[in-house]
C-alpha cells in the first residue's frame, strides 16, 4: 500500500523502515502533524499513518476520503482523536496497535511517582550547581501507601503487579473488574471512594465523553490532603485548571503528567527559542511538586518497534482482508 506517515520523527522512519521489510509497503515520511492545513500531502495514499495528536476530525477524514485514502494507521492504542462516524460514513477504515508495551506506560508512571516522592528533579539541578543541601527533599516510604488504580487494563494491571512488589495496598476502579488484578489482591472500589482512601492515584482510562475531566474540582475535594496524582493516560482526563487550584490550595501534594489537555500544540517539539502562550500550562510548570514530561511513557525500544511492526501488519491485514487487522469500531465507544 502507499502510505503516508505524519509526523514523523527520526525513530519512527527507522523502525517503519526496519519493520517494512517485512511488508513492502511504499512509505512516504512527512514531518508535519495531519491538521486541516496539511492533509492535502496526503492526497493519493491508500493510508495514513497517524500518532496521539494528529487531527482525524471529521473535516480531515472527509479530504481524505476525496482523495482516495481508504485505511488509517493508527500507531498508538487510543483513538479518541478520531471521528469514528465520520470514518464510517466516509468508507475509512481506522486500525490500531491495542498492546505495545503496557510495561512501557506503567514502569514511566512509577518513574514519575518516585521522581516527585523523593523529588529526584530538583536533586538533579541542585547537586548539578554544586548546592548538596537535602533541606525539603524529605519524602515518604511506599510501603503500606494506597495506591488507586482508575482503569484495569493492560496498563493499571501491569502498575499495580508493580506497586505489590513496593509493598502498597491496592484500590482500583474499572467498569469491568479483571480477575488478574482481583489475583494480585487489589479491591476494587467506587471511583469517589478510591479518590478518598487513595495516598496516589494514577489514571489508566480511555478518554471518552464519560472520562472527560475525571478529576476536577469535585474529585480533587474528595482526595487526601497531600495526595499524589499521576496521569500518563490521556490529558483530558483532568481538568488542569482544578488542579492548579489544588495544588495552590496544598490539597494535592504532588502531581505527575505525561499527557496535557492542550498539548497537541506543545508536545513533540522544540519550543525552547519561542514563547509559550498557553498560560495554564506553564503555571504548572512553576510548582516544584509538579513533574511534566512530554507524552514519553511509551518511548522505549521495545514499544517503539512493536509500533511499527503491529502498525504495518495491519496495512497488510487490511489489503488482505484476512480479518487480522486490529480495527477500531464505533462500538468500542459505546
Ligand atoms: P486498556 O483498554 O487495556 O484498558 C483501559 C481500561 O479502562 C479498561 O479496563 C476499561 O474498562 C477501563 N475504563 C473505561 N472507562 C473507565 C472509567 N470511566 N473508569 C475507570 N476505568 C475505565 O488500555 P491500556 O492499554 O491499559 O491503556 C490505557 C490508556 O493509556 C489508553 O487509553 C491511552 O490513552 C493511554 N496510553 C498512554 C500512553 C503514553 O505514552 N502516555 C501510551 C499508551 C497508552
């Protein structure tokens, strides 16, 4: 198939290529997010191939469709950024990578959790200026600390087999329980009451209408004082205007984001030589108990090339129609 890659970076044109030799697709490498502006470089590919913050809205997906592009490669498990009707209506068909490397997402967000406990981030720049002061470094010891888990897939699954082995209680919510986290001891709760009983709580949900700012103000009242949020899901997840307003009030004592609600503009890109203007996002950035990394959770070797491979297994599929394309479906929303 020919196949236009947007938003490409170095290490996804290498593990495309590595993994096309599998395939033999005819890639095209384009560096631009997919926006209104720049589908028309897509014009005459059987497919696209997209990550998190490219625009598959409906105006995008309908040019597309004009243009002769049949299939969507999504190189990323959520597709919340795609409008799965308009796809229908226009004969798009939208596929998936549903399971990369959940240790990836999890093994980052403990990564974050430890980061700001111990507030490795400010330690780094201290001792990197010559100032060895420990002075409000003090942290707290994980064990016995309840950690909730808000979404037990494959991801909250493989955090909280993590966090046993730290020794934590385990809370966990989900509209569908999965045995596997029952196994590993956890309980599971109502969301208000895992916010209320939780020392961290971590989100592992899809976006969706229904997860739209999880955490605003309300579900920030309900937490502990001090408590830790981490959110390496989606942006949207939480309201960050509510958590600025926590985290100025002392409520919530530590927060982690991998994911923004803005953040397609910011995210995967070399903004240091220009200024910034969204005004929420940087106030986050000025608490020293708040730790932002750019959308990276999944950025490890192993993720990376099971991207590419799934992604191009599933132009494959679709060619074939073999049924072994991981396709998205409307209903998957429902
Ligand atoms: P998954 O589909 O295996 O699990 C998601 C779980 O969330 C499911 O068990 C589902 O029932 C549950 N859920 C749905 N609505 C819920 C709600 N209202 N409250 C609680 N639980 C709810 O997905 P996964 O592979 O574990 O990934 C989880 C999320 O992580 C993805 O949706 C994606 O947004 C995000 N993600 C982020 C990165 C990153 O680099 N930061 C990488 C991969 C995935």
């Amino acid at each position: 198939m020919r196949v236009a890659v947007f938003s490409t970076k170095r290490y996804d044109e290498l593990a495309l290529r590595a993994a096309n030799e599998d395939h033999g697709h005819e890639l095209a490498f384009c560096e631009p997010r997919l926006t209104r502006e720049t589908v028309p470089l897509a014009e005459g590919f059987d497919a696209v191939c997209a990550f998190v913050n490219d625009d598959l809205s409906a105006n995008v997906l309908v040019t597309l469709a004009r243009g002769g592009t049949r299939l969507v490669l999504l190189r990323c498990a959520g597709f919340n950024q795609v409008d799965l009707s308009t796809a229908e209506q226009v004969g798009i068909t939208v596929a998936r990578v549903p399971a990369y490397s959940p240790h990836a997402v999890a093994e980052h967000t403990v990564g974050l959790m430890l980061a700001l406990n111990r507030k490795i981030h400010r330690a780094y720049a201290r001792t990197r200026e010559s100032n060895f002061s420990i002075d409000g470094f003090m942290g707290f010891d994980f064990v016995g600390k309840t950690v909730g888990v808000v979404g037990t897939g494959k991801i909250g699954e493989t955090l909280l087999g993590i966090m046993k082995g730290f020794g934590c209680e385990l809370l966990a919510t989900d509209p569908y329980p999965n045995p596997e986290v029952e196994r590993l001891g956890a309980e599971y709760v109502e969301p208000d009451t895992l916010a209320a009983r939780s020392d961290i709580v971590s989100l592992h949900c899809p976006l969706t209408p229904q997860t739209f700012h999880l955490i605003n103000h309300r579900t920030l009242s309900l937490m502990k004082p001090g408590a830790m949020l981490i959110n390496t899901s989606r942006g949207a997840l939480v309201d960050a205007s509510a958590a600025i307003e926590a985290l100025k009030d002392g409520r919530l004592g530590y927060l982690g984001l991998d994911v923004y609600e803005e953040e397609s503009d910011l995210f995967f890109q070399d903004l240091s030589d220009r200024v910034v203007t969204d005004d929420t996002f940087m106030r986050l950035l000025t608490f020293p108990n708040v730790l932002v990394t750019s959308h990276q959770a999944f950025f490890t070797q192993e993720a990376v090339a099971n991207i590419a491979r799934t992604t191009l297994a599933n132009a494959t599929s679709f060619e074939a129609d073999d049924g072994q394309a991981h396709l998205v479906t409307r209903d998957m929303v429902a």
